[in-house]
C-alpha cells in the first residue's frame, strides 16, 4: 500500500512514523508513506497557499491550484483508490473506515489548515471527507496520523501475530474483554480463575461474555447495532 500525505506542516507528521510498528511496516515495505509540502506547488513567488475568503470572514482558505497542481501531479504518477479530505465535516472515522482503507493499493490523504479548503476542492478532487470526531484541531496532520496508524496495522504481515488485529475492539462489532498478565496475584487483586483452567472452550465463553457486557454498560450505541 501507498499512503501521499499532503500538508502546510509537514514537520509534523514525521514522528508518528518514525517509532514503532509503523516504523517496522515501512522499512519492511509493506506501506510506502510520502509526505508532500503543499507550498511546493504554490503558484506565486510568495509561495503562498492560502487567501482571503470570498464575501468576507475571518480566516484563511487554502486554495485550490496549489492542490490540485500536486494531486495532478501525483495521479500521473499512479492511480489513486481515494483521496481523502481530513475535515471535521466528515464522516465518522471507524474500523469499518480503516477496514476497508486497508485494501486499497494507493490513497492520497489532504490535510486541511486555517479554515479548511476552497471549496470546489471538495467537490471536484477530493473523493471522501473523514472526521477522527467530533471536536476541531488545528490541522488534519494530527488526524491523518490517526487514519494512518489504524489503517497500517491491518495490512497482512504489519503485526507479529496476525490474529491480534483480528481480536481488537470493534473488529467484531463489540469492545475487547479484559485482559491479564503476571503476576497472578499483585497486592490481593486476582485474575480470574477460569484463565488459569485451560479450558479453552470457556474461556472463549468467558471471553465473549465479558466482551458483550462491556459493550453493553460503555457503547450500547454500538450494541444496539450489532442487534439491528
Ligand atoms: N481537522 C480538524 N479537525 C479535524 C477532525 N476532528 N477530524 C479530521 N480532520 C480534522
């Protein structure tokens, strides 16, 4: 998979990956990730990327051609499955999202700034908008990252044991049952006997149980849907 990051502040998506799985995934090459300076492709000497809007307001608009001169350049390149906007005006990001984001060959993910995009960015290049929630952040790089990382992990060979992606919350619709280690027994407080049974037919049952309770007390919204 190819990520194309495109940003006014690329400095800040450098640490997300630089550590860690998502490190370990890209110098094993299952994912490529390209970060793009936007004022790269500003068309002034200034090297300007945003203006004033139109009819008045406060707050900068980024601008179309400096966008659209990199993402040109970039589907010249190579086809694209999606180019992404991050907006807080778009959908709701979830697993679902990240499911299927992680079968795509090659996405192009915008980051906004100040007020966001001219908007026949939206209408004319851009092919899906994503929210990470419902609160505003001062760019779409932090959000980006977030997209990224939930994504990345899927892709077949990111994580030591590929069953771990597949047991995470919401990978079957519910929130993941508790989880133990050692020691057994710290300051009194005990892990569950059954673990310990070797039983792993009841502790699947315990498992699921636990998991579905879980659900139940903390997202019935999502509960409520795996009924529907
Ligand atoms: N840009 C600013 N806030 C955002 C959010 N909540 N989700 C995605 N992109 C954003």
């Amino acid at each position: 998979m190819r990520i194309d990051i495109i940003s006014v502040v690329p400095e800040l998506l450098k640490s997300p990956f630089d550590s860690s799985i998502l490190k370990r995934a890209i110098e094993g090459g299952l994912v490529e990730v390209h970060i793009h300076n936007l004022r790269d492709y500003a068309v002034d000497n200034y090297k300007s990327i945003d203006d004033y809007q139109f009819g008045g307001g406060a707050g900068m608009v980024m601008m179309a051609e400096p966008i659209d001169k990199c993402v040109e350049q970039l589907k010249s390149e190579r086809d694209y499955d999606e180019i992404i906007y991050m907006t807080p005006d778009g959908e709701p990001f979830n697993q679902n999202t990240a499911n299927q984001l992680s079968l795509f060959k090659n996405i192009i993910i915008l980051c906004g700034h100040y007020k966001g995009v001219d908007q026949r960015v939206r209408d004319h290049i851009v092919t899906k908008e994503i929210s990470i929630g419902d609160y505003v952040l001062s760019g779409g790089e932090l959000a980006a990252a977030v997209v990224c990382d939930a994504v990345i992990r899927l892709i077949p060979g990111v994580l030591g044991n590929e069953t771990s992606a597949l047991t995470d919350s919401f990978q079957d619709g519910l929130l993941a049952p508790p989880i133990y280690t050692r020691p057994r027994s710290y300051k009194g407080w005990d892990v569950p006997e059954l673990l310990f049974s070797g039983n792993f037919h009841a502790i699947e049952a315990w498992r699921e149980t636990e998991a579905i309770a879980r659900t139940k007390a903390r997202r019935p919204d999502l509960w409520e849907e795996d009924e529907a």
